[in-house]
C-alpha cells in the first residue's frame, strides 16, 4: 500500500500513514536503522548494517547462505537488478534467494555513503572524496571532488549532480565534469528539490541538531 510510511531512525523504526506527519506506531525486530527502509518488488526491507525483510509485521533478518562481510545501508531497482550499497561496497543482489551476485566496487578502508541511478549510469559516493560512475560493459570511472561525499541528487533537468559533502555543497556538470562548490557549508548531509528549488540540510556542530537550510 503505497499509503505507508516508513520513517527510519537510530532509536526505532516507526510505521504511520503518508498522510499524516509522525506516528508513534513502531515495526519491531530491530531497534535502529543505519541505513535506509526500501520497498522492492512489493517487500519491504530495512538495511540496518544487517539487512532485514518485513514479515508478519516485525523485521526479519535475511540469512545469507554465506556470511555476508558487508553492512548495508541501501537498496535499490534499476531494470531487471537489485543493487545494494553497504559501507563496504556496491553491487547485485538476488533477494530471491538472499545471495549477493557480485560486488562491482569495493573500498574496504573507505566508506560508500549514498547511490543514485541516472538512465544507464550508477552514481556512487565514497569518503575518499569521489564520484564512481559505473555503467553495465565499460569500466568504472571516477570523478574527483577533494571532499567526502555523503549525498547525491540528481537536477531537476538531470544535467547535474548535487553533492553534499563534508566541506559543502557541490554541483558537478555532467557534460564536462567540472565540479563547483556553490555552498560552503560544514558538514552537508543531504540536499532536496522542493517545488525546483534545491534545499540542503546541515549538521551544526554546536547544537548537535539537524537544520534544513533554504
């Protein structure tokens, strides 16, 4: 039912309906997310270093045949594949039979933070400061930012990429891959379009709370 919303946090996984702002309706099975709650071919999943799968209305964990090494924190479709991102790496996974398929980038003393699908292109982020753009049947290549890159999102008219990175806010052209920084902000978490305007979220140091930004 796409009328369901799935707020994940560090202290509890919450379920209410879109329509309203909050619930306090908690799904139980595990009580924190480190990473993001996904509906894939019609199931739900929650990447939670472990990965969980949403059964009798509780969070179940997925078994692999073999130990999985990775702590997960993404799902996502693209065509007829399931990818994930975990800290480790990025890759295919059969949630059929609760395998991975391949593992198409690994930095095991680095951290991958975010993934987005832009037609054919796969956008990875990392903490060593890159963008990786893997496209089926070429090599992976790899664009330099100088910063570790937390967040991607794609421009409304999908001809750039917004990174929020730990020293700002950058746009990267992807017609030349000329990167800008356009806000300097610490410790930029995520940006957002909202009714075509970008918006971006920080961290302030001081607070330790979270602030949108416009």
């Amino acid at each position: 039912d796409d009328s369901i919303k799935i707020t994940s946090t560090y202290s509890a996984i919450y379920r209410d309906s879109s329509y309203y702002v909050f619930g306090l309706d908690t799904i139980k099975g595990v009580t924190y997310s480190s990473g993001e709650a996904t509906k894939i071919n019609g199931r739900y999943y929650l990447c939670s270093d472990n990965l969980y799968r949403l059964e009798n209305k509780q969070w179940n964990l997925v078994n692999f045949p073999i130990e999985s090494k990775h702590h997960f924190r993404k799902l996502v479709n693209h065509k007829n594949n399931t990818y994930y991102l975990s800290n480790e790496g990025f890759g295919r996974i059969d949630l059929e039979n609760n395998r991975i398929l391949d593992t198409i980038l690994l930095k095991e003393k680095s951290e991958f933070f975010d993934v987005a699908w832009l037609e054919n292109r796969a956008f990875v982020c990392n903490r060593d400061g890159y963008v990786y753009v893997f496209e089926e049947g070429k090599n992976i290549s790899k664009i330099f930012i100088g910063s570790p890159v937390y967040d991607i999102n794609i421009s409304i008219d999908n001809k750039e990429l917004i990174l929020a990175t730990k020293q700002g806010v950058y746009k990267l052209d992807l017609s030349n891959s000329i990167v800008t920084l356009i806000f300097p902000l610490y410790e930029s978490l995520q940006s957002v379009f909202v009714d075509g305007v970008c918006m971006r979220e920080e961290f302030q140091r001081k607070s330790d709370t979270f602030h949108l930004v416009t």
